[in-house]
C-alpha cells in the first residue's frame, strides 16, 4: 500500500523533495520497545508544569478589598483592646482565607481533571502500522501524521506529502502563514506551531522541554497559573466595593457625629466610637461572596464535565454559555452520526468505468492512517468490502510520488502514483463538480487545474445525478483520474450516507424551548442541508453561503431570517457570526471542527469544539465537548443557567442583607443613640455568610430564557429588598416595645442588652429567611425546594443564634417566647417581601419563566399537521450496521457517455404512521426540560 503504515518507502519517487538526513531504517518508524527506551532517556513530551508555591496561594487570599476590610477591623479592635471582638474578627479573616485557599486547591485538582479530558492525540507510526496516541508520549524518531488544524506536538521534520502551510504566529508573531517546506523556512516545524492547510508525515526531532519553544519560553506557562475572573463576577465585586465606600462614608459621618455631638471624642468614648464604626465595617463587608462565586462557578463545570461531557475551558465561559441566543450548528457528527458509510448499490460510474474502478481510484485517494477521517474511513470500508483481502495487494503497485490533502477552498484531494504498467496516474476525490471541472463556482490559486474529459456532455448529467443523491439526503464524493499525459476522466460518484443522530429532532425542540435559536452551518450540498433540517424537525429556509459574501443591509437580514446556510467556506462562518453578533447583538454560539472553523469559533462568543475536533478548534472554543450531537450543548446551556440562578440568588440575598444591616444600624444610632454591641454585629456577619455556604450546592431551576446578568437590576432588586427588610427591622425596634406583649425588655430607646440582642436575633432570622425569597424567580411557596443542606444549614444557624439570645446573659437572656414570636413576626415578613418581589418583577417585566424538568412523555416533535412520524427500521438498521441497503430502482437514462443512475431512495426517511405515538423515544432515564 501506499501509506507508511504498510512498510513502503515513504519518500520514494519524490525527486528533489527527499532529505538526506532521514535514513531508511527512520521511514519506517519506531517499535513501541524502543519508544519505550526513548521515553526513558528523553522523558515525556510535556513542558514541566510551573508549580506556585502553596505559600504564596495563601497569601494571596489575604490580599483584596475584602481582607483589607477585615484586617482594618482587626486593628481597630486591636487597638480599643477589644480583645473578644479582635479574636472573631481575626478567625474570621484565617477561615475566609483558608477556606479560599482550599477551595482555590480544590478548583486547581478540577482543572487538571478537564485538562486530562482536552489530551491532544495524533496519528503515529509505531510497529508498522498507525496508532493514535497521547502527543506526551511522542520520542524523537517517531514518524507522525500531520493535517490541517493540528497543533505540532515538538519539534518535527518534514518527511513527505504536501507543501504544508504552517501558522508560526504564536511563535513569531507572524500574521501570515509560512510553507514548509521551503528554501526560507527548510523542513523543520516547531513545536506549537499549528497546521493550516496541508496533509504529510514528519519525523519528530526533539521533545519536552528539548523542544525550541521548551528551551526558551517556558515563562509562558506562568500565565496558566492566573486566575480569571468573569464579567459577571468582576461587576459584582465593583458593586461590593462600591458598597463598602458608601458604608465607609457612613461610617465617618457615624464617627464625627458621634465624637462631637456626643462627646466620643474623649479618651474613654472614643473607644465605643471607635467599636461602633467597627461594627458597621463588618456588616458592609460580604466576606463569603467571592469564595462562593468561585466555588459554584468550579462545582458547575466539574459537573458539566462528568455529567454532560462539556469541558468548560475556563470559568467565565459560563457566563457566555448561559447568556446564548444563538446557536449555529455544523451539520456532520453534530445532527448527524458522522457514521458515513458508501451506499454500494448506488454508486453511479462514467462511461466504461466499474464500480470496481470507482473503488480503487478512490481508495487511492484516501489514507488508511486518518482513521479518524470519516470519508477516508467510509471509502476504506467500502474498498475492503469490494475487493477483500486481495485489495491490499493490489494497491501496493502503486507507489505514491505525491498528495495535496483537503483544503477547505479547493474541496478536493489529489494523489499521484507511478505504476509499473500503467505508468503516471494522478487521481482526484472530492465533491463531483470540483473534480469535473476545478474551475466550478470559481478559478482557486491550486497549482492543479483541469477539466474532464467529455465535460459538455457529463456536466448535465453529473448534476442531475449528485442532484437527486442531494435531495434524498446524500453527500456525494466524485473521483476523476489522468493517467501519463492523457486528460482526466470523471470515474463516478459515491453516494454517502449521514443520517441524523436519534436525539438530534428532540435537542432542537429543547433549545428552542429554552430561547436559543438554530442555525444549521454546513459545507454540504443546500439539498442535503434542506433534507436533513426536514427530518430533524427545522425549518428549511436555508440558504448557499454565497449569499452571504456582499455585505449589505439585505445580506444582513437574510443571516437573521434563515434557517441556515449550506455550501460554505470557512470565511462564510466567521461572516454570519460577526454579523449576528454585532448587527444583531446576540450572543452566539458557534460548533465547529476543523482548522476552518477556528476563526469562527474564535469570533463567537461561546465556541464550542465539536467531538474529534482539531486542535486549532479546541483551542479556540469555549467549550469541548466529548461526546457527540448537540444533546450535550443543550445541556451545558442547562446547567450554566442554573449555575447563574445560583450565583444571582445569593448575590441578591447579599447584597439586601449588607444593606439592611447597615442602613438599620445607622438609623439607630441617629434616633436613638443605640450603637449595637459591635460582639453581636460581627456574629451576625459570620453567621450569616457561614450559614449561606452551601448556597453553593443548591437545587436551582433554569431560565426559560438566556441569561444576561445585569449588576444593575440585581442592585435594584436587592435594594428594593433591603429596603423591605429595614423597614419590618424598624419596625421591630420601635414599636415591638410598645405592644406590652413581651417579657423581656425591647425598649430601643433604653439601649439594653435585651432591646440590642433583639434587634439582633430579628435582624439575623430575616436575613437567613431571605435567601429562601431571593432564590426563587416567583413566589417561594411554587418555587423548586431548596436543597435540604441548604435548609439544615440555615435552620442550625438560626437555632443556634435563638439559643444564644436566651441562655446567655451577655446577649441579653431574653425569654424563649418572645424568641419565638420574633421567628413568626420574620416569618410574617417573608412572606410579605416575596409579594413585592413578585410585583417588582411584573413592574420590571422581568422574564421569570423557568425549564422544569418532564418526562419524554410530555413532549413531543413540532410537525406541520397531526400526522405522526417515525424512523424506517430497516433503513435505520443498515446504517447503524454498516449493512447495504436494499437495490435501488434505475431511472436516469443512459447515454453515451455514462451508465445507468439509480434513483437514490430517502434511507432515512419520516414515513407518516396514522396508529405511531408522536412522542419520540428516549431512554427511560433521559429527562428533558420544558418550557414553564
């Protein structure tokens, strides 16, 4: 055979091309014994891992607006001899930065998790024969196959194959792509340079840390090491350190009216001033609230790894996940199987030409090493069943003198071969009118030109038969050959089949439910697009990617209004992206593959990287995704919406509570010149943001919509909120004393402990209650039920604070019942704040409506009429068994220049079935959010 995998000399016949530096006995590859012994001298083929001193993580968590706060506090109380308060403040500072430092661990061990997932492989010949392996567990001498899109795993040498076109931008900075090899450039590819266009072997020269880019920019790997921070997160921590400046300012209006009005400012007042101020520092400051960003925002993507095969490839990119409105979607291996297999009851040949004759010039212009390639993979297939087990030798006489892989512009591969008796051969495969005339739809800059013999009397005929292949749903791969100094001649047409993936119609139903809309994006033929979106449930107003190459105002609305677009480049892609993200301000989702779809990916703001995608891909997108179809997008989208409810329901309760806290203990030092035991403030923040932890690990729901935080209606909620929340507290602390109804002494006016410690318990049962109102997007009582930790939590804390309030003196022995009327009075209050929550939300005209979860029973396919429709099992047999379909019924007539053409049949048609059920089949243990 041709490939290296059989043994043949690699470089032969390839003229000036061949290195002298490469021996024979190095063409062949490596035997894994001696990849063993080289990864023993050498080492792995990684950079080492630059390791931050575990010290310096935990000093970082000292460092920040927040501990800076607390350390200010720690002082102050340090400094009025406050010992009890200097203590708990100063616990509070070490759990909130070693619990920072933990969970900080905690996220690394995640993130090393996802990374093992992201492991670049590549094609190596080891023993004989081409094996995907590990990129880490390359050695110099390793013979490797190199594709567009790939990253170079070390430093290689060109062997044999295409001129390739290398990007070397993240090595040199160079925006334009270099060609190796080449007298300018030589042979010799670095390591993280990436493959653009272009299909040869190389051999690896030097790995690890042996590499160029090992040797020398090993600082690079440092940048790893910084945290990122999403948009989301970074306007919240403005917005709470925008709150703390405002307390700040309260805080020395606090002190100066205090100190002159009072007179604090002498040497024994000006200590209780002092402490009065400290205790408003505290209340301002939410001390959990970066650390349960954090650790929510790490739970989500480790869950959307394990759980729904995302690999999130940095947090923010949650944000982006659940704020999409947009998804445009490649066609093959998302909604389709990519499980292509060659109909060969259908195969359609030129002229004279056999189908034994399509089989093996095609299988010529195929690699068995690309078995990850699902057209080289299907043709294989399809020869090896022709030919059997004589097939290998009879490919074997030809020897390859040269290849030009696939080029997303050129559509087309091209081989050439010597032969002992036949002599030069060159053979072409790709789609039927490229390689009929490679002028079609436009001249390419291909240093290879032609067109077949006969054309003006195969062009007509060619078309109606990949036509009609087109309108049953099949891709179409042509073959034309030219043997010595002849012309080409057009072989025939290989009819592939691609059915949709069994969940594809009932994901897309989904995430038109959760307000996504989506684009079908396919480099496939507009009849084969129409054709599937037909079977999976979508419109079918999809348009050639031509139509958007002229930018206009038309051009625009026409993105907007179709359902997708077929026949595309590359650039086509990148263009319906940038024009729905900046005309139409979406936020779009884009799935892509290949080292064409990079820029696109890139371009979008939630890329998302496809099973098997390239390297260029992965490392461009958002998200990876490790298995097949869009049933994983759809429930990353999922997930990262509950992800934000969480986040967004404690951002609220927080910031409420801080508000009600300080705004509370101003107005009583105002009116009553009441400052509450600063002991009591600082419990009641470290209760309130130890008891809100497991917020965290709460149920949450899904919005039925995309989500977009919005810092400023979250301020406005939680003012609304807190406002709520102050009013009942001053309610409490000025009336409650005048009912006669209590025992213990409430009189605020009096300042006692029993009047302080109950306007602290008050103050600290509505601020836990709040979190149960803040996390639902309507009123509590219909909302999705907190986790049970979440409520143990706060019931523990809640108690433990009743507890306190009645058994010690210090905080003011008060009775048990009038503990308990305070839990019914905040109780009460609950109720009447989630009623001006939900009010506030229809004044806003906030969208509440959720995703709750539904059997498959509940739902059901959108079809045009009531008719029912369901899969053909024997058809759907054959394709998941790569068994040929039943013969096909001629109905081109023959001519003079080509066989018969059977009409290709609709394989896996929607057939209406009056007594089917509508609903589609699941498994018993798939659960499918619906529209509330």
């Amino acid at each position: 055979m041709t490939q290296l995998d059989h043994g043949s000399s690699p470089m032969h016949g390839h003229g000036k091309a061949e290195s002298s530096v490469v021996s024979d006995e190095e063409r062949i590859g490596l035997t894994s014994q001696r990849a063993q012994e080289l990864i023993a001298e050498w080492g792995y083929n990684e950079l080492p891992v630059i390791e931050v001193s575990l010290w310096y993580v935990l000093f970082l968590q000292f460092t920040g607006t927040m501990p800076y706060m607390l350390e200010l506090a720690c002082v102050i109380a340090l400094a009025c001899s406050d010992y009890p308060d200097f203590g708990i403040i100063l616990a509070m500072l070490c759990a909130n930065g070693f619990l920072g430092f933990y969970e900080q661990l905690k996220a690394a061990e995640s993130l090393a998790e996802l990374t093992n997932k992201m492991e670049q492989k590549i094609a190596v010949l080891r023993d004989g024969k081409a094996e995907h392996l590990l990129t880490r567990l390359l050695v110099p001498g390793d013979v490797v196959l190199l594709l567009g899109g790939v990253q170079v795993p070390a430093d290689i040498e060109w062997l044999e194959g295409d001129i390739l076109s290398v990007d070397t931008a993240a090595l040199t900075g160079e925006p334009l792509p270099r060609k190796y090899p080449s007298d300018e450039h030589g042979k010799l590819i670095l390591c993280a340079s990436t493959i653009r266009a272009g299909e040869a072997y190389g051999i690896v020269r030097k790995t690890g840390i042996h590499t160029e880019i090992g040797s020398t920019n090993v600082d690079i790997m440092k940048d790893k090491t910084e945290a990122k921070v999403s948009v989301f997160e970074e306007r919240v921590l403005l917005a709470v350190k925008i709150i703390i400046l405002i307390s700040l300012l309260d805080v020395i209006v606090i002190f100066l009216v205090q100190g002159i009005a009072v007179g604090q400012f002498s040497s024994t007042g000006i200590y209780t001033n002092l402490l009065t101020c400290l205790s408003i520092i505290i209340a301002a400051i939410p001390i959990a609230l970066p650390i349960i960003m954090q650790v929510t925002m790490a739970l989500g993507a480790g869950k959307m790894a394990r759980l729904y095969d995302s690999v999130v490839t940095s947090l923010p990119a949650l944000q982006d996940i659940s704020s999409m409105t947009v998804l445009c979607s490649d066609k093959t291996g998302t909604l389709t199987t990519a499980r292509i297999t060659i109909h060969a009851e259908s195969v359609w040949c030129a002229g004279s030409f056999t189908k034994q004759d399509v089989a093996l010039y095609s299988v010529l212009a195929s690699n068995r090493d690309k078995k990850e390639d699902a057209i080289d993979r299907s043709v294989v297939g399809y020869f090896d069943r022709v030919f059997g087990a004589a097939g290998l030798a009879m490919t074997a006489e030809y020897t390859k003198v040269r290849n030009v892989g696939f080029n997303p512009i050129y559509k087309r591969v091209l081989y050439e071969y010597t032969h002992p008796k036949l002599g030069r051969i060159v053979i072409a495969k790709g789609l039927p009118n490229k390689v009929l005339d490679t002028a079609d739809g436009g001249v390419d800059d291909a240093a290879d030109q032609w067109k077949c013999k006969d054309f003006d009397l195969l062009r007509e005929t060619v078309k109606k038969v990949d036509y009609d292949f087109s309108k049953a749903g099949y891709k179409t791969l042509g073959v034309s050959v030219k043997i010595n100094d002849g012309p080409f001649r057009f072989v025939g047409i290989l009819p592939m089949l691609d059915p949709p993936r069994h969940d594809t119609a009932q994901t897309i139903r989904n995430l038109i439910n959760a307000g996504i809309k989506v684009k079908m994006i396919t480099g496939d033929h507009l009849n084969i697009a129409k054709e599937t979106a037909r079977l999976i449930g979508m419109r079918t107003n999809i348009q050639k990617g031509e139509e958007t190459r002229v930018a206009s105002q038309v051009r625009d609305e026409l993105i907007w209004e179709s359902d997708g677009f077929a026949q595309v480049l590359p650039r086509d892609k990148w263009e319906i992206v940038l024009v729905l993200k900046n005309v139409f301000k979406q936020v779009v989702g884009m799935t892509g593959d290949g080292v064409g779809d990079a820029p696109a990916l890139s371009a979008a703001q939630c890329g998302i990287a496809v099973l098997n995608a390239t390297d260029a891909a992965k490392y461009a997108a958002a998200i990876i995704l490790t298995s097949p179809g869009l049933s994983s997008i759809y429930s990353a989208v999922v997930e990262s919406r509950r992800i934000f409810r969480k986040l967004k329901s404690y951002v609220i309760y927080r910031f409420a509570a801080t508000i009600q806290i300080v705004l509370v203990l101003t107005i009583l030092i105002y009116v009553a010149n009441c400052p509450i035991n600063s002991l009591f403030i600082i419990l009641l923040a470290l209760f309130n943001d130890l008891s809100m932890l497991p917020v965290a690990y709460d149920r949450q729901v899904a919005s039925a919509a995309p989500e977009h935080p919005n810092v400023t209606k979250i301020l406005l909620l939680s003012t609304t909120l807190g406002l709520m929340q102050t009013a009942f507290s001053l309610l409490w602390a000025f009336v409650s004393y005048q009912t006669g109804i209590f025992k213990s002494d409430f009189d605020i006016f009096t300042c006692s402990t029993s009047a302080q410690s109950g306007v602290w318990v008050q103050m600290f049962l509505s601020a836990e209650f709040l979190i149960f109102s803040a996390r639902s997007p309507s009123f509590l009582w219909l909302s999705m039920s907190p986790s049970p930790t979440l409520c143990l939590s706060v019931l523990i804390f809640c108690l433990l604070v009743s507890i306190i309030a009645c058994a010690s003196d210090f905080f003011g022995h008060l009775y048990v019942q009038d503990v308990v009327i305070i839990w019914v009075f905040d109780l009460l209050c609950l109720v009447a704040i989630d009623l001006v929550k939900v009010v506030y939300f229809n004044l806003a005209e906030e969208d509440t409506r959720v995703l709750v979860e539904a059997t498959s029973s509940e739902v059901s396919l959108p079809t045009s009429s009531s008719t029912s429709y369901e899969p053909v099992p024997t058809a759907k047999s054959a394709v998941l068994q790569d068994i040929e379909a039943p013969k096909l019924t001629p109905s081109i007539a023959d001519t003079s220049v080509h066989a018969s053409a059977p009409r290709p049949v609709r394989i896996f048609s929607w057939i209406p079935n009056a007594n089917s059920n509508p609903t589609p089949t699941l498994l018993p243990s798939e659960r499918v959010p619906l529209l509330h």
